[in-house]
C-alpha cells in the first residue's frame, strides 16, 4: 500500500511538473518584444543608458522584456525592410532613438508603438499631430540636431576668429538631415562671415575622399553634419582631422572624446535615456497618444584643449569660460 500511495505521489510530482513545462514556454514566449534601431553603430554609453530608462519603469532586458538591436551603420536604406519585419512579427514597441529608423517605423505601422528620437521638428515630420498631444502611435524626444547649427557654426568662428572658408560635409544618404544642415549653414554662414564648401561623403571611403580633397583647397575649418553613420566613424573623423591638421566642429562630444577638436550639442545620451523610459512606460499600458514629447534642454559645449594645441589654434579666454566640459 506504501509502495502505490508513493508511486501515485510520484506520478504526480512528474505530471505536475509536466504540465508546468508548457505554462513556463508560454510565459517566455509572452515576454514583451522591444525593436531597437539605431541609424548608427553599436555605441555603448547610448544603449546602457536605454537599458537605465527601462530599468526604471521596472524592465530588465532578459528577465521581463526582450530587447532586439539593429543597426543600420551606413546603409539607411536598409531602415524599411526591418521594420517591415518586426511590424510582421508584431514587436510590442519600436524604439528608434535617431532620424531615419524613426521615418521608417511610422511609415511602416501606425499601431503598433513607436518611441522616437529626432533632431528635427516630429510634428514637421509627420510623426506626431502636436507636440503636447501626440495623437497616434508614436511618441518620444526632440533634441534639436539643426536648430543648434547656427550655434555651433558661430563657437567654430570663435575658436577660429580668423576663419573664411568652411566647408561642411553631408551625408545625402540622410536626405532630410542633409537638406537641414544645407539650409541652416548657407543661412547662417554669410550673416557671420564665412564662406560654405558643401562636401558629401556617404561611405568609409567617401570620407576619406572627401579629407583628402580638404586637404587639397586647405579650408579654414570643416563643419561635421549632424549624423549617426558619422557618429559611428568617430576615430576616422578625428584622425583624418588630425592627420591633415584640419580644425573641425561636430554635433556630439562621444567624437571630441577620442580626439576631436570641439562639439556643441545635445546629451545624446540622455536622448537615449529618456527613449528607455518611454518604452517602459508604454510596456506598462500607457499609449503613446498620451505622452507629450520632451525637448531637450540641456546643450553642452565641448573642446579637446589636447587637439586645439596640436593645431596650433590659442583659445580664446573669452571663449574657454563658455566651455561646459574641457578635454585634456
């Protein structure tokens, strides 16, 4: 009797067990799916601070939510034919912390969640009827990528109050960004003195091209164009710069880190930060409709005083007291 009573035990221990083994694939299968995609290249600093923004709506990627990451690196095109895919499987949100996966995911769904991250106007881009009041299905941060221009074009000519020519290298490849650029430099570069040289470069062999045609009409300064895919060739900016003695200004401080001259721009990290808390948010049941997009606020004036020597350029003390983080 002892021996039945125990075997009855076991078998119903092993079926338990057994019917539990389904329940647990269907609770991983149900863990909410986050597309990631970035215009760039993997940058680190950008993704943790993604993750920190989840973590503080209480996701952890790999215990509660599951995160996708694709990069585009130079090959925007590519932007549709991923969302297509994760709007056929049915991804929870898509998170695009940059300009052209962002244009990409709103033309490819308008139910499913979009949190987005763009330097220009979302209500000009069409992803967002105000604002305020978002409206549809997207929602997320504007960090003013071109309205900064003007402002980062005057810091250069301060840094180089001798300076005429500039010439300014776009990727046409971002057509949006690039036509911004195009217009707010040949606006702003007459009103303070300077000549524009517009440059294009689209490839790792097109920047090289175009700094070796620098270096052939040997302008006064080069103007980096807001961009993702030249974000990620970082250290070839700032080494061909180097090389060819070339002073140049970008958009974001992750270059000035490894040897730029000098940024003005948005924290791009934070972007990414609050694109992560978005996303959780939405995880949690609130619509994008509700979520008002955020501004950036914060713009930070960057300067490798170790590159300004190495140039030969003397910073002004004027100028110096303005700078919100040096780089020695």
């Amino acid at each position: 009797m002892a021996s039945y009573i125990r075997r009855r035990k076991f078998l119903a221990t092993l079926l338990g067990g057994a019917a539990a083994w389904p329940l647990a694939a269907r609770a991983q299968q149900a863990m909410p799916v986050v597309g990631y995609v970035v215009a760039g290249s993997a940058v680190e600093r950008n993704r943790a601070a993604f993750r920190k923004g989840l973590n503080e709506t209480g996701y952890v990627e790999g215990q509660n939510v599951t995160v996708e990451y694709h990069w585009l690196e130079d090959q925007y095109d590519r932007a549709p034919a991923i969302m297509a895919d994760l709007v056929s499987r049915r991804v929870t949100v898509i998170a695009t912390p940059s300009h052209a996966p962002s244009l990409a995911a709103k033309a490819a769904t308008a139910t499913i969640p979009i949190v987005f991250g763009v330097g220009d106007d979302p209500v000009k881009l069409g992803l967002v009827a105000s604002l305020a009041r978002p409206g549809g299905n997207a929602t997320g941060i504007n960090f003013f990528a071109h309205e900064v221009t003007a402002k980062r074009l005057r810091l250069l000519h301060d840094l180089l109050p001798k300076a005429v020519r500039v010439a300014v290298l776009l990727n046409p490849a971002n057509a949006t960004n690039a036509e911004k650029t195009l217009r707010e430099v040949q606006e702003a570069g007459p009103m303070i003195g300077l000549e524009i040289q517009i440059l294009n470069a689209t490839t790792i062999r097109e920047i090289e091209a175009a700094f070796a045609n620098l270096a052939r009409v040997r302008p006064d300064a080069v103007l980096v164009a807001p961009d993702a895919f030249f974000v990620s060739r970082r250290v070839q900016f700032a080494t061909l710069a180097a090389i060819n003695k070339i002073p140049a200004a970008y958009s974001d401080k992750i270059i000035v880190e490894v040897g730029g001259l000098m940024s003005y721009g948005t924290d791009f990290s934070d972007t990414y930060h609050q694109v992560g808390v978005y996303t959780g948010t939405i995880l949690k049941g609130a619509k994008p409709a509700d979520l008002p997009v955020i501004q950036s606020t914060k713009f930070e004036f960057v300067l490798n005083l170790q590159t300004a020597r190495a140039l030969g350029i003397e910073v002004p003390a004027q100028l110096l007291a303005t700078v919100d983080e040096v780089i020695e």
